[in-house]
C-alpha cells in the first residue's frame, strides 16, 4: 500500500466499528478526530469530505470513500495478506458480500423503522419485508457456526456484531443465547475493547471542550 490512509472518526458513532476494522487490520493510518457534539460534521471543512456530513470516511491517497459497508469492502481488500474477506475466487465471495450488504439494505432500515414505530403494512413495499424474517435470516444463519461465513471470522463479523450489540443495547433486537454470544464474541476481541476505552476517553475530552467554552 502505498498511499497513506486518512480516516475520519468521531467517538461512539458508527464509524467506531470500521475503526475496529483498521485495528484487526493492523492498518498504519491517519486518525482526523470530529467532534459531533460540537457539530464539526456540520462544518465546511468536513462538509468539503463529506457533504452528508456522516462519518466514517476514508481517504486513501486521491480516493475517497464514504458510506460504512463500502468503506469495509474497501480496506479488507486493501489487506488480504489479513485474511478478513474472501478473495474474489473464493467460493465464499458471494456469501460474504450478501451478509456485508444485507446489513445497510436490510438490518438497518428495519432497526431504524422499529425505533421510530414505523410498522410495515405492505411487506411487499418495504426493502426488508418484515422485522421477524429479516432477523431470522440472520439467526439462521448463526445456527450454523460461530461466523456469518462458518468457521472463517471476516470483516462481516466485525460490522454484525456491532450492529446486532447496538440493536440488543436499546432492546430493538430480542435476547437469545445465539445472538448474546455471538455479539460478546465479536465485541469481546482485543481490538473492539481497544477502540471501546478510546472512544470513551475521547467523547469526554470533547464534552470537557465543549463545557468549557463561554456560553
């Protein structure tokens, strides 16, 4: 690889998850802190990155990428030598790109339309159909194996497990030992402990910041 990596992160967001991603990886990078309580997200310099204003983006040399399932196809690409996404041979290519993309085209409106009390009246217009099979879908698959992809643990167990302890966390996904240990599985690994504690220490230094300034 040889240019550099830039990554925009702000503390417990979504964009935590793809910073565990860089540290499974080992990924030498450049770390661009936002302060989102302050709405630096919202600001011109970032909105130039951005226009949405979401993190996670990467840069990496003159290519930008934004959107956090493509960001993850992207890096564990960039490092095969990691082992965290079959190569494009793999018979297993296929089944891991369906479980990276289920998650934002699926998981994702279903969770965001259960929190805001949306209930589906016509299946056959919703891009998920329904709550209970879309996430049966993915408990089933879980029966299968410790990882989406079976024995083999990838980049999707990374973004599942974080999405599904988000889900369990604000009790929009119901308990069960499947998905319980599946979730501290993946959560309980040195890299997302590693990224939890630092997340921590810094959405408190930009709250102290933010205190701090004259009101």
């Amino acid at each position: 690889m040889k240019d550099s990596l830039v990554f925009y992160h702000a503390p417990q967001t979504r964009s935590s998850v793809a910073l565990t991603l860089l540290e499974e990886l080992e990924a030498p990078f450049e770390l661009q802190l936002l302060n989102m309580k302050a709405d630096e997200q919202r600001q011109s310099p970032y909105l130039a990155i951005n226009p949405l204003g979401k993190v996670p983006a990467l840069l990496h040399g003159d290519t930008l990428v934004t959107e956090q399932v493509a960001i993850f196809i992207y890096l564990a690409d960039l490092f095969p030598e990691k082992a965290l996404a079959p190569a494009i041979t793999s018979p297993q290519r296929g089944d891991y790109l369906r479980w990276m993309v289920y998650y934002a085209a699926c998981y994702e409106p279903a969770l965001v339309d259960k929190a805001q009390g949306r209930e589906v009246t016509n299946p056959k217009m919703s891009v998920y159909g329904d709550f209970d099979t879309m996430l049966g879908t993915v408990l089933a698959r879980l029966a299968k194996g410790p990882y989406l992809l079976g024995e083999q643990f990838s980049a999707a167990d990374i973004l599942w497990g974080s999405a599904l302890n988000w889900g369990l966390m604000f009790k929009l996904v119901p308990e069960s030992p499947l998905l319980t240990d599946y979730v501290n599985r993946i959560v309980g690994r040195p890299s997302a402990v590693k990224v939890a504690a630092r997340d921590q220490q810094w959405a408190q230094a930009h709250q102290a910041a933010l205190d701090q300034q004259p009101a």
